[in-house]
C-alpha cells in the first residue's frame, strides 16, 4: 500500500498504478450490470463484458509496476489497453489512455496540472478515432470530465487531487446521467449509456484510493455483483451483424487513411492506436472485407468477429431457459440447429500462409475447400486463444445461469484446454462448466445437439451435463478419405502410407476411439463404389437394439453424401438419418475434398 499523505498533489508511478487498480477493480465487479444496460450502438449486451476484458489487461499490465516513473507505468498500461481492447467502449477507453500516455509518459511524477492536461489530451485522442463521434455515450462523458477537471485547475486554482476528484467527480456523475435523454434508445429503455457508466465507475474507484488510500491486493478475487435484472431495450434488427475487430501492426500506419477505407464498409467505426499499433473495431455483415483491407496497412493479428444478432438473442433470452451452450467450430452442425436451439460458437483460426480466417466467420466450409485446392501453402489451424473462450463465458454467464461448454476431444488438439484456463478465470455470477467430447466433428456437433435440447427444455446446468456425459459414451465419427494427399501434406500420415495406398487401392477410414483420440479404424478395398462400401461399413455398427441418430457431412461432395445418407436411412426405422451438411476444418484440413464423415449416436429404443 502506497502512503498518502494529507497533501496528495502528485501521483508517482506507484500511486498511480494502485488509483487504476481500485478503479478497475470496481468496473470488474459491475460487468453484468452494464451488460444488461448495453443499448446502444445495439442491444446486445456485451459492453460490460468488453470493458472487463479491455481493463483485465490493464490490471496485469500493473502487476510489473515496481519503480515509482508516473509516465512509464502511464505508458503500459495504454499499451495494455490498445492490445486488449473489446468492442466500441474498450477501443475508445484505449485511445483515452494513449492520449493521456503521450502528454505525460515522459514525467517521473504527475501533477495536478499536468493530469488535466492529459486527460484533455485523452478525450481528444478519443475522438479522433471515431469516424462518427456520437454524443450521448462514453466520449461525452469523457470529454465533460476533462473539461470540469480543467477547469477546477486552471481557473479554480485546485492544487490538490483530493479535491480534484472529489469536485470533478459530480460533473461525471451529471454527463452519465444526461445521456438517459441523449440517445433515443437510450430514452425509451430508461437507462444510460453502458460504456460512459463504466468509465464513471473506474473514475469512482480511483477517487476512492485517492480519497482514502486504501490499496486493493492485486491477488484477491474480484467477485461480479449480481442483480435479477432483466436486459434493457429491446432485440432490433440489425443492418451489420459481426462486430469485427483486429489489430494492425506496421511501420507507418496511415490511421485516417484507413479510417476512411472502412468508413464505407459498416458503422460504429473505431480506429484507436498509434502510426506502429492501430486497433480497429467495426460493425460489419462481411468480415472477412474489413481483415483483406487491414492487411494492406500492416501485419494482423487479433481478428474477432461477435455474431451480435446471436447477442442479442441471448441478452433478451427472458429466461426462456437456464443454461447456454457452447461449442467451438470444429463441431459440425446445421446452422438452423445452432439458430433454433442458441449454440454459441468459438471459432478456431485456419491460416493459409500469412493469410488467416477465422473458422465459419470469415471462411465457409465451401470456400475452405476451394482455397484447399487451389493454394499451395497446406493450410494450420490453431485452437481459440483462452481470451476469446472467457469473453464468450463471460457474455453468457452475465446473462445466463450456467454455460456448458462442450469441446473439441483433448486428444487431438490443445482447444479444450484452452476453453478450460479461460472457465478458471470467469468472473459471473453463473456456473461455467467444460466437457471434453472425445470426439471431433459431426459427432462433438451431435453431443452439443443432446445437450442444446435439454437446455431448451429447462433443463439445468447439471442435467445438462449428464445428458452431454451420457450421449458422449455412444457417439462415434469415422471419416472416408478419398486421398491421403491432404493428410500427408499436413504430416498427419506418413508418404509411404499415402503410396501404399495408392498402390493397393485402398480406402483409409479414420475415426475416434473410446479414449478420444483419432486413428485409423478400418479400410475399404477397391475404388469403385465405395460410398456404397462405407455405408455397408457404418450400418453393421448399427444394431437394431438401440435407436440411433447418424449424421453425415462431406468435403465437396453432396452428391456421394446423399448417397449415403439415403443408403443409410434404408438400414431400418431404428436409424434417423440427419440431412448432410458441409464438413468443416476438424477433419477436412486433412480429408480433403471428397472426404465423407459419418457420426452415429446411439441411445436406448423407446
């Protein structure tokens, strides 16, 4: 805990690292709060969620803050701020805190006149990186605080930050409150801006420790208050569905330039940073665009894109049910089973060379096949980074009782413990539990299937769970490879295996096992009619004393998935036959087109 004396008219590094920490730490705590106030630009109640993971990164950027320099510890944590910054408020906060970082990141101590220099100089840079500055939100409230704290030091003649807070800190608390009648949805819902509130309550939680002195550990837990509040405004329909960010790295980043560029291309545009570091945030229907446009200024990084019509509907879900479920994209689904029964995705990252994707956001799984193709490069896949998982387990559990997230089989990919570190350090007031599907595709799609329905029907997070638990112990993927190329180029078979192959004119079958790994399971001889042979395979795994559900998906081959699906219903009325799908990456990075999967799931006749 930094002293503080009764004359507190400078902040040093450390004085200063501790006033962010209670201030943050209070913003944390109110997360869902915001969240169900969220809306405005829409209502889908995330931006609590997106200043709380914009200012964790600060909070661990402190945690290094040993030497008493106000500047350099100023400096981090703009910097902390522009690498984790989420959505519209978290993007502008960013740029609030570069602004004060470059008007005072050279002075070993800040004074009272130099603070209100820099937050001027903040609440400038904050506007500068809208396209649109929009009065009635977090800038308003950002630009009234820094003008009050102005003026009390330079016409006022404050001296002392003590009396600066406690003077300047109405005028915020007015702004925030204004904005109730600034913005018509915010009229109609009778609430004010999420974002302007979240920043008034990191200002309260500084002017606290100034007030008092009193330093917050930086270890202990910060717990979300929960309130039974029902999300505010109402479901809209939206002209951009994706909110999109990314972050652009180069040597002279022509941020205006770019500015104007994506202007074009969607709403709610914000380009904070600098000409080395910019963070773009934008309201998009076409992702993909807004990446192919970043590209041309630098190296990208950092891509997301929030399906914020899916947002919405878990905001506004009025207790239609307990439990949301979770999956990660290497699950296969229909897309009207993930609409109708409200399945979050996470994608995965595909990267082509330098190129990167995000799975089934800004890549469909027709065009991975064709970039299959015609690309040299072998496409990578990389798992969810643990901070896309907590954002998504953060959302939901602000608005939900418990999440169950069901993942892609630990045996074949770090995805499920990445989903795991990321549960640890959820702050909600929900339960947030991880299964492992041991199983990949199609069948990780059914098992999530199981459990979506179970939750549609009111079920509880722990009887979600058993049902997930017990459908995972009956469900089986196989794949039938029509090459081997894919999977040898992608080092997954060796090339005498793929020449063997070829040689003898065998089909290689690989699938999941009980322990969830995936391996060879079988082979099919001959090339001729082998859609016909691999249903024969897959049927005399079906026996009669059980009611199965199959599930069939194929890489660019919907005539042959057809086929089989046909061939399959035929086997008896104890086998329910789901209509094929596209595969998706899991499998088809190394099936290749023409790969055919199949998932079975079995469960006692009625």
């Amino acid at each position: 805990m930094s002293a503080v004396t009764s004359e507190f008219d400078s902040l040093d590094g450390l004085r200063l690292a501790d006033a962010l920490r209670s201030g943050i730490r209070r913003l944390l705590s109110r997360q869902e709060h915001l969240n169900k106030i969220n809306v405005f630009p829409v209502p889908d109640g995330d931006t609590g969620t997106n200043l709380a993971l914009t200012m964790s990164a600060v909070l661990a950027s402190l945690r290094s803050v040993r030497g008493g320099h106000a500047g350099e510890t100023l400096t981090r944590v703009a910097d902390a701020a522009l690498d984790g910054a989420r959505g519209n408020s978290g993007a502008i906060l960013a740029q609030f805190f570069l602004g004060l970082g470059d008007k005072v990141g050279h002075l070993q101590s800040i004074s009272v006149r130099d603070f209100a220099e820099a937050v001027q100089g903040g609440a400038d840079y904050a506007r500068e990186s809208l396209a649109e500055p929009r009065e009635g939100t977090i800038l308003t409230v950002v630009t009234d605080f820094a003008a009050e704290v102005r003026m009390l030091v330079t016409s006022k003649g404050v001296g002392d930050f003590r009396k600066l807070f406690s003077a300047a800190l109405p005028r915020a608390r007015a702004s925030l409150e204004a904005t109730r009648n600034q913005i018509e949805s915010l009229r109609k819902a009778n609430v004010v801006d999420a974002g302007a509130q979240g920043f008034v309550e990191l200002l309260e939680g500084m002017g606290e420790y100034i007030d008092t002195g009193r330093a917050v550990d930086d270890e202990s837990i910060v717990i979300a208050i929960h309130e039974d509040e029902q999300a505010a405004g109402h479901e809209e329909n939206l002209a951009h569905r994706y909110c999109t960010e990314c972050v652009i790295s180069g040597e002279a980043i022509d941020r205006r330039h770019l500015r104007e560029e994506l202007a074009a291309m969607g709403s709610s545009l914000v380009v904070a940073g600098t000409h080395r570091k910019a963070k773009v945030h934008i309201h998009v229907n076409e992702p993909d665009a807004v990446f192919r446009v970043a590209e041309r200024y630098g190296a990208v990084t950092g891509q997301k894109a929030d399906d914020m019509h899916r947002q919405q509907e878990s905001a506004h879900h009025v207790k239609r049910r307990k439990v949301a479920v979770v999956i990660d994209s290497a699950a296969d689904l229909p897309d009207e089973a993930l609409e109708r029964l409200d399945i979050h995705m996470v994608p995965v990252r595909i990267h082509f060379g330098e190129h990167s994707y995000l799975d089934k956001v800004s890549l469909t799984p027709e065009q991975f096949f064709r970039e299959l193709v015609a690309n040299p490069l072998h496409p990578k896949t990389s798992q969810p980074p643990p901070g896309d998982f907590r954002r998504a387990f953060e959302f939901l559990g602000s608005h939900y009782d418990g999440v169950l997230y069901i993942g892609l089989t630990s045996r074949a990919s770090g995805t499920y413990q990445s989903a795991q570190t990321a549960a640890e350090r959820v702050r909600t007031h929900a339960r947030i539990v991880t299964i492992d599907s041991q199983n990949v595709s199609l069948g990780q799609g059914l098992i999530a299937l199981r459990a979506a329905e179970a939750a549609a029907a009111g079920a509880t997070l722990e009887e979600c769970e058993r049902v997930a638990t017990e459908a995972r112990a009956t469900t089986r993927s196989f794949a039938s490879l029509a090459t081997l190329e894919y999977a040898v180029r992608g080092g997954r078979i060796p090339a005498w295996a793929g020449t063997i192959s070829r040689l003898l004119g065998i089909t290689i079958l690989i699938g999941t096992r009980k322990d969830g790994s995936v391996g060879l399971v079988g082979a099919l001889f001959g090339r001729r009619g082998i859609t016909g042979k691999f249903s024969r395979w897959i049927a005399r795994r079906l026996p009669a004393g059980r009611q199965w559900t199959v599930a069939v998906a194929h890489a660019d081959a919907a005539d042959e998935a057809g086929t089989l699906a046909r061939s399959l219903g035929a086997a008896g009325s104890h086998v329910e036959v789901l209509k094929p799908i596209p595969l998706g990456t899991a499998l088809g990075v190394h099936g290749g087109p023409g790969c055919l999967v199949v998932s079975v799931q079995s469960r006692p006749r009625e």
